[in-house]
C-alpha cells in the first residue's frame, strides 16, 4: 500500500509529506472497519518478541527513533504500527522553531536523509501535558531531551534538568542528547569534563526519586576510538542504563548522490543506509567494552530485517528505526518483527 503512495509523498517536500503521511493514517485509522484492517495490516504479535532491558519489559525489540514523533502528537498512529516503543522529542525547556526552511532532505539514491532541524519542539511542558492526557498503553514511551539553542554550554545541565524533571512523571526512560549535529556545539558535550557532569547531575535527581528511570546516552558515530573509550568509562562510572549508538553523522564518504547535490544541500546529519554499517561496528565495540548490564539500543541504516539482525547479532538489546520507514514504509515494523520470531525459534 505504501508503496503505491510513496511517488506522491516525494513529489511532496519531505516535512510535509511526513505530516500528510501522518494525516493520512489517523483519518484511515478512524474509518470504522477500515481502520481494523489497516491495524491487522501492519501488526505482528508475538510473545516470543518480548524482553527486558534497563528494568522495563518491552513487548517487542523494535521502537521508533527519536525525531519521528518529536511532540508526542501522533503516539496512538504508531503504536497502531506494532512498535513496542516509541522514543518522542528532542524536546527542550523552551519552545523553538528549529532552523530555517528548507532543512529536510532525501537522497533516494543512498536510501538517506539529511536534516538539520535544529531541535524543532513544542518544549517540555507540552509534551508532559500530552502524555498525561493519554499515553498509549503497553507501550514503553521514551523522552529525548536536549538544550535549547539559546542556552550556553556552561548551563547545559539546567536545561536537561528542567525536561528531567518535567518529564519524570509521564516517560519510562530519558535519552540525553549531546550528539546532534545541528545545534551548534551541542556534541563538545560529548567531552569527558562536561558529560560526566550532567550525567553524574541527572542520576543524582534520578535516585532521589521513589523510582528512579533508565537513562540511556545517544552519541555521534563520529566519535574516534579515543573518544568511544571514554564514553565506555563514563557510562561504567555514573551507572547509567545504557547507550544508543547511533545518531546521525556529518561524514559524506562514499555517497552515490553526486557531490554537486550533497554541496547544494548544505549542512546537516546524514541517516540511512550510509549510517548502517558504521552504526553496527559502534555497537559491536560497545558491547566488547561495556559491563553486560549496560543495555544497547541500536539504530542507523535499518531498512531489512538483515538490517535488524545484524544489530542485534552485533550486540545491541533493542532496535530504532526513522529514516526506513521513509523509504520502506510501515509494513518495514511487521517484516522485521516476523524474522526476528523466526529468528529466535
């Protein structure tokens, strides 16, 4: 089905084929009857599929990525899909419109996106006051939570505090953000000095609560041995859950998009297919140096069910995926669900 609409959503530019898309699958899930078909369509259960991870029990391994769903605003369409969590945001204390049009591109012939978005959000509040109207249940809900572009480096923790705290009630685990490439010098969060800081802070604030929540660290796959080394020890040291491996890269290497059209398109994180293998040696060096109760969520170029083994098979706990939907479309969820079952048995 999808792919009988996909031509007209890329002749559409990518922010507003993502929202007619979107659109299109509320109406149809609405449609009485028709929408009962469209979920039998797209779902595949099975009990086989479910695991813990980080203290929580996740019906199924395959969630979808942050910035998909950055406001919460279409949590009930995608969990009609089949996922068995959904990571919203990035949000930020403050509302922000993000970068300046157009910040959005495909490149069909890499299978990728390029973004800069720039933290595009309603802001925390509004996401707390959504997921306190209705959350969808049996889900595990996630929430990203970054700066705003406005803030110093130097008051970082307080901006990621203030979402910590606002988004406690209504979250089952928060991701810290300091790996995107577009709000300028978010990643020298990234550094040892200042990431141990506001890691060690928000485990503070997470174990004077009743219940503390997993927090996971998302980092950049541009990140040297070096680095990753570090990230390893810091993960180890604050004891945090565990890490999401990874965002979007700044590297245009090996692209089939001619290097006249990747110029053109400016700045930005590159996602996709390109992403994929990189992605994968990140997380297979990850759970080679990390303590086996730290979890790995994987993410980056899962477009197949290959795709979502091969993460898995290279040691990640659980799975994203963003930039396949766009090109797959939905039923991407039940395939890669299905080969994980038989995968298991």
């Amino acid at each position: 089905m999808y792919q009988l609409i996909k031509p007209l959503l890329f002749f559409l530019s990518p922010e507003i084929a993502h929202t007619v898309a979107l659109g299109m699958f509320r109406v149809g899930l609405r449609i009485p009857f028709f929408g009962q078909t469209l979920v039998k369509t797209f779902r595949y259960e099975s009990d086989t599929l479910s695991k813990n991870v980080g203290g929580l029990h996740f019906p199924n391994p395959v969630g979808l990525a942050a910035g998909f769903d950055k406001n919460g605003e279409y949590t009930r369409e995608m969990a009609a899909l089949g996922f068995g969590f959904l990571e919203l945001g990035t949000v930020t204390p403050r509302p922000q419109a993000g970068n300046q049009h157009p910040r959005l591109f495909r490149l069909p012939a890499d299978s990728a996106l390029i973004n800069r978005m720039g933290f595009n959000n309603e802001g925390a509040e509004a996401l707390a006051a959504r997921l306190k109207q209705w959350r969808p249940p049996g889900v595990i809900i996630g929430g990203n939570i970054g700066k705003n572009k406005s803030t110093p480096n130097e008051e970082a923790i307080r901006d990621y505090a203030f979402c910590f705290e606002c988004l406690y009630p209504v979250v089952d685990y928060f991701v810290v953000n300091v790996s995107s490439p577009n709000t300028p010098g978010l990643r020298a969060l990234q550094e040892r000095e200042p990431l141990e800081s506001l890691l060690r802070h928000l485990q503070h604030m997470n174990h004077q609560k009743s219940t503390p929540k997993p927090i996971f660290l998302k980092i950049a796959p541009d990140l040297a041995e070096k680095e990753l080394m570090d990230i390893v020890d810091l993960v180890a040291q604050t004891h945090i859950a565990g890490v999401i491996a990874a965002n979007t890269t700044t590297s245009r290497s090996g692209l089939n998009t001619s290097v006249k059209q990747v110029d053109a398109i400016g700045p930005g994180g590159l996602s996709g297919e390109p992403v994929r293998k990189r992605s994968t040696e990140m997380i297979r060096f990850l759970r080679q140096n990390l303590p086996e109760r730290v979890a790995i969520i994987g993410v980056g170029g899962i477009s197949s069910p290959e795709d979502a083994i091969e993460k898995l098979d290279a040691g990640a706990d659980l799975i994203q995926i963003y930039t396949g939907l766009v090109y797959k479309g939905p039923g991407l969820i039940r395939q890669i669900k299905k080969a994980l079952k038989i995968n298991l048995t």
